[in-house]
C-alpha cells in the first residue's frame, strides 16, 4: 500500500460518504432503492401494481369479473383466482391462488349428468357409424375458403432475396 492509499483511508474514515454512513437513515443506504425493490418483489402479498392496488385489503390483484358476476356465472371464480395466480409475484401467492381455484371449481361443480343405461347388445351398427365417421370427418376439414393461400416465388424474387442476404453484413 502506498503513502496515498493510507492518506485516502484516513480521510475516508474520517469523512465518510453519506451512503456508507453506519448511523444514517434508512433511506440514505446505499442499496437502498434496490432492497426496496426486492423486497416489494419478494412479499407473499400479491401484485402490488397501482392498477390492481384495493385500497380496504392492501396490495391483491383486482378480482376480473367481480363478485356480482360470480353470483351470476359461478364458475368464472375459479378463472379469476387462475388470472390472479398467473398475475402474482410471488410463488407462495400463486401457490395460494391455485388452490382457491380448484376449491371453487370443486364447489361449483355442476353436478354428473344421470345416463340412463341401456340395454347392451352384441350387434354394432355400422352404417350409424359410418353416419358418425363421415360427419366427425366433414366437420375436421377446413373449407377451401379458410385454407392458406400461399402464393410461389418467381425466380427473379428468389434470386432478388439471396442477393440482399449476400450483401448483408454485421
């Protein structure tokens, strides 16, 4: 260590920069703005983006469809807890959301159609499937209206291209 070294360590000792300071406030640390960004980050509480902020329970993602929609259309709770959790921050919070979900589907769960059962028999009726197959097979192709329409490159487009990426450079 140098003479200047030594002389820079005394005079940083016995003036030290406002951030470095052991007795400053909070604010004035120097990694202040970063701990607070991590820390807001890092708070199992939500997302506390001011578009979602309640003001009566703290920082929680707004509900999307609300609570007068859920009495209407129960089953779109579980899509709002599902938006919720894909909108946290925080792993536990998603966790947390998830499980809400799947408590409201499990609630709101419409309850099993009754299926009369019928009489089995042997035979099968394959012209109803052919009925079946035909129309499953109708409905899976797309008409020649919605198919994409790819139009073939000239020669001289083709050639034009190869020519602008042999001209490229970085």
């Amino acid at each position: 260590m140098d003479p200047f070294d030594a002389a820079w360590l005394v005079i940083k000792e016995m003036m030290p920069a406002f951030q470095d300071d052991p007795n400053a406030a909070e604010e004035d640390m120097r990694h202040y703005q970063t701990m607070q960004s991590m820390l807001d980050t890092y708070t199992p509480r939500g997302n506390t983006n001011p578009a979602y902020i309640q003001e009566s329970s703290g920082a929680k993602p707004l509900p999307f469809f609300g609570e007068a929609y859920y009495q209407h259309s129960p089953f779109t709770e579980a899509f709002d807890f599902d938006f919720q959790a894909d909108n946290a921050r925080n792993p536990a919070d998603a966790r947390r959301f998830r499980e809400m979900a799947e408590a409201s589907r499990a609630r709101n769960a419409p309850p099993a159609p009754e299926v009369p059962v019928e009489a089995e028999s042997d035979e099968i009726d394959f012209d109803e499937l052919g009925r079946f197959l035909a129309e499953a097979h109708r409905r899976s192709v797309a008409p020649l209206s919605y198919r994409r329409k790819v139009k073939p490159l000239s020669d001289f487009e083709v050639q034009r291209d190869l020519n602008r990426l042999r001209r490229f450079r970085r």
